[in-house]
C-alpha cells in the first residue's frame, strides 16, 4: 500500500515540475517578445505579427505596433495584413485541394482550364506552374507599371493579357524561371473548375474549412474589416506605401492574411489529414528539371537541405506595405511565420524581419 507521505512527496515533485515548465514557458514567451519589439525597431516599421506553431499547438502568437499610425490604432493578430508571395502556398493549396477531388489534373495542360492563354507549341502543366518550370516570365520590375500595378481588373482572366503574348523563356521542364504571372493562371484555372471566383474558391475549399478567418483578397475597393494600413521605410523614413492596385495577382501575391492563419495552413498542408498522402508528396518533394536536376521547389514551396541533414520549406514575400515568411523545420515540428505591415526601400542588406523569423525565433523554440 502506498504511505500517505509518498503520496504527497509525489504531488510536490509534480507541482514543482509544472511550476517549472510554466516559468520556462512565460521566460520563452518573454524572450520572444522582446526579439520582436527590437527587429520592428531596427527596421523602423510600423507593426509586425507572429506566430509559432510547435508539434501541432499553437505556442505563441504576438502583435506589436500600429495597423494606422494616423489614427493610432493597435496591430492585433487579427488584423488582416498584406502577405505578397506567400499568396502563392495558398493557391497551390486550392489547386491541391481540387485535385483531390478530381477537379483538376496535375500533369494536365494549363490549356485545358484555361484555353485563353495562348498555345505555345508547348504543353505546359499544372504541375509545372506550381515549381516554377513553366518558362512563362515573370513581372518585369523595371516597368513601374507593371511591377506596381495601378489598373482595377474586373477578372483575373482580364490581367493575363500582360504577359500572355510574351514567349516562353525556356521550354517548360527544361529550366527553373520564378513566374508570379504561372501562378496566376493556377488561380484562374481554379476557378474555371470550380465555377466560381477565386476568392470564393479560395474561401470555399482553404480558408472555411480550416478556420482561416483573417485570409482573403485584398480587394482594393472593398470595406474590409481589420485590414491594416501599408507603410514603406523610404530612405530611412517612415511613410504611406505607394498604391498597388491587387486585383491583377491576387493568386500570386495579392491575399490578406494573419500569422496565424499561414501557421495554421502550413501545419494542415504537412501535418495534418487535410491533404491525402498524394498530395502531401507533392508539396514535400523537390521538383526536378527534365535532366534530373532538383530546382529547390516543391509543389508551391522552397526547400532546403541544410548541411546538418534537416530539411526546411519555407516562403517569403514581400509588396507594397508588406513583408512575410513561413518557415516549416518538420524534423522539431516547428513553424514560424511573420507578417509586417512595411517594406524597406531600397533594400537594406539585410532586414531585420527576416532574420527574426527564418534565425531568431527558429533557434528560439
């Protein structure tokens, strides 16, 4: 029979090791915070999101800064922030949910959905869109009017007229060429086998199911709730972004979204049920050139091999008023994903952001 003080003495030590825990917890927190604060200081930005997801929870989820310096209103993790290329892992999400079901063939002809693109003597699939094999171009940032689009699209179909025309820069599968107009076409592809719009595509078969409350997009001449103001470190000084009209790539760079919300994505797309075991291939399993040659690119993301052996997918992104980045190490089942409601311009060598999401706050849990 166990003794009334060995019962005790094995309630302290359990009390003890949650009071434990829980201080390591609120120090973990504390640390993480405080990297925050200081990277949105470094940089000289206006707000910044986070949020870590470790072995499937959610374990931190923070909001520092301003989503309208004007009217000096908080950023929360609600807010609803501009998130540039990472648009992109959504898009690939909804065209893997539809193939799922049958909708859409993943070595199909874009051409098959999508018969106003032009034929280019060269089948170029679905597949190959998603990695980046498609030797359709990308936007030209020396063309302001272009790169910073100003036109309201009614259509997505309307936008492709930009580029269509254009040749190929590679025969499909034969080089890796980054094309945000590639997955545009994904996007209305999705909405040719859907029957519906993008937006309610992406609603209907990503953002509902998965309770992603803060994703959809960033419709310029929509009243949309929460949705922050966007500011450009101009020279060292903070202003207003300049104008973007998102109606032409809402597939490729045009969403809104929270940390939360990619977390959450990310961690349904790899971890969980919400993609079958063919699908889940294709998103963990680098693309390869005809020749064999592996291109750093899966089904939607970038992967890595580190020379420590561990393997990470992650994207990032960044337009006007924006910067985010998704980071998956599945080895700790970890992700960590930011948003700030800013960019630098030009360029610094090297953003604080970035550091804080794909190095600081990796290490950190």
């Amino acid at each position: 029979m166990i003794s009334r003080m060995t019962t005790m003495v094995v309630g302290v030590i359990c009390l003890t090791t949650m009071v434990q825990a829980s201080q390591e917890e609120t120090g973990l927190t504390a640390t993480a915070e405080q990297l925050v604060d200081t990277a949105l200081e470094a940089d000289g930005g206006a707000g910044m999101q986070v949020a870590v997801i470790k072995n499937g929870e959610l374990i931190f989820s923070y909001a520092v800064g301003h989503a309208d310096l004007e009217n000096d209103v908080a950023l929360s993790t609600a807010t609803r922030m501009r998130i540039g290329s990472v648009s992109k892992i959504f898009t690939t999400t909804l065209i893997a949910r539809l193939a799922q079901t049958g909708s859409i063939g993943i070595d199909a002809d874009i051409r098959k959905y999508v018969d106003e693109f032009p034929d280019k003597d060269d089948v170029i699939t679905v597949r190959q869109l998603a990695s980046h094999l498609s030797g359709i171009r990308h936007y030209d940032f020396t063309n302001m009017a272009e790169a910073n689009n100003m036109q309201y699209y009614e259509s997505l179909v309307d936008a492709i007229r930009v580029f269509a025309a254009d040749p190929l820069l590679s025969t499909p599968g034969s080089e890796h060429h980054y094309s945000g107009f590639g997955i545009n076409l994904l996007g209305i592809a999705a909405e040719k086998v859907s029957g519906i719009h993008y937006a309610q595509a992406l609603q209907k078969y990503v953002a509902d199911p998965l309770e992603l409350n803060n994703t959809l997009v960033d419709h310029p001449l929509a009243i949309t709730p929460r949705r922050t103001r966007f500011y450009t470190v101009l020279g060292g000084q903070l202003v207003n972004t300049f104008w973007r009209d998102s109606s032409d790539y809402y597939p490729s760079g045009g969403l809104l979204s929270s940390a939360e919300d990619i977390a959450r994505l990310t961690s349904a797309v790899f971890e969980g049920e919400f993609l079958d075991k063919e699908r889940q291939a294709l998103v963990r399993t680098e693309a390869t050139l005809s020749n064999g040659e592996g291109v750093g690119y899966t089904f939607g993301w970038q992967i890595e091999a580190l020379q420590s052996g561990e393997t990470l997918y992650s994207h990032g992104g960044e337009t006007n008023g924006a910067y985010a980045n998704v980071l998956y190490a599945p080895a700790r089942n970890l992700i960590v994903t930011g948003i700030a409601n800013y960019n630098v311009f030009p360029d610094q060598s090297e953003v604080a952001f970035f550091t804080l999401v794909r190095e600081q706050l990796s290490e950190l849990f």
